[in-house]
C-alpha cells in the first residue's frame, strides 16, 4: 500500500483547485498547472483537499496512486510556493550573465554559449558566479537547471564547472611525476 498516496493533498487559502475528471486544474500567485492523472487512479475535491484512491489492487495502481498525489501536491506548492534551484560557476573567467531573454554562459569555450530562457522559468544572476532558477513547475525548473549544468558539468580534478548548490564533487589526485 502507497503511504504517499494515503495522504490527502491541502489546498491553501488563495490557491483554487478544480477537478474535471481525470484532469486537476490548481490556480495560485505563482501561475496555473494542470496534471492529467492516470486511468488508474481515482481524484476527487473534498473539503478543501484533492484525496487520491486507487481504481484496483494491482500493482500499476499503487504505484500511480502515490505518483499522482506527489504530482498533484507538487503542482499545488507550485502555484503557492514556487520552486527555485541555484547553480555555482567555479572557474577561473567563468561566468554568468542575463542578456535579453537568454542566458550568457562564459565557460572556457572559444565563443559564449546562449542558453533560451524558456516560458515559465526566471533565471536570474545575483552574482557572476550564481545563477537562479525559479518557476512554478518543480519539472522544468529541475529540466532548465539540469541542461545548463549540462553545458560544462563539474570535473573531478580542479572543481572546474557548473554544479549544483550543496552537490559535492568527488575530488581526485592528479598523475604524479
């Protein structure tokens, strides 16, 4: 049995959520998100919760049923909380920079690289060396952060790269003489 799933999702003040059959629909500050729920799992808007319940016994349903409720409480935060990731820049001459609707990497290459702010994410630098995601969506704000980090992941000699905040990098010992 789902211990996540067991657990009704609260709806906050200010965040209006509807369900339409098979589709959760959560209005807030932070923008709108829907979640289309599986054919496995049954939702329903009571009381000022969204309770999830599995349609069967088999295992597909319980492991949708758990799913679903951490989707549909994800999207409910979302709207109400919003989700932020940072990223650190270590280098020497790498660095970060807003300009326009892109994002200006300078990370050792022979030219910068532009990466496309895309709709439904902010990204924001406080520091050269710092770069802010933020966003209502935990999926995109983790798929935005993931492919800039993408761009020079950190290496395990020099520390040299884009990391996540808090992310240690295993260090190793170079090739001795």
């Amino acid at each position: 049995m789902s211990r996540v799933g067991k657990k009704p999702v609260p709806v906050p003040t200010g965040v209006t959520a509807k369900v339409d059959g098979q589709v959760v629909s959560v209005k807030g500050a932070k923008g709108e998100l829907a979640f289309s729920v599986p054919e496995d799992v049954s939702v329903a808007f009571e009381g000022g919760q969204i309770k999830v319940d599995p349609r069967g016994e088999s295992k597909r349903a319980r492991a949708m049923w758990g799913m679903s409720r951490a989707m549909i409480n994800n999207i409910v935060v979302g709207v109400s909380k919003g989700y932020e990731r940072k990223l650190e820049i270590t280098g020497v001459g790498y660095k970060a920079a807003i300009a326009g609707k892109n994002l200006q990497l300078s990370l050792g290459f022979s030219h910068d690289v532009n990466y496309p702010v895309p709709t439904g994410v902010t990204i924001t630098t406080p520091k050269p060396t710092e770069i802010l995601v933020v966003g209502a969506d935990k999926r995109q704000v983790g798929q935005v952060a993931a492919e800039i980090r993408a761009y020079r992941g950190p290496e395990p000699y020099k520390g040299k790269g884009v990391k996540y905040e808090g992310e240690y990098i295993f260090r190793k010992e170079g090739k001795k003489k």
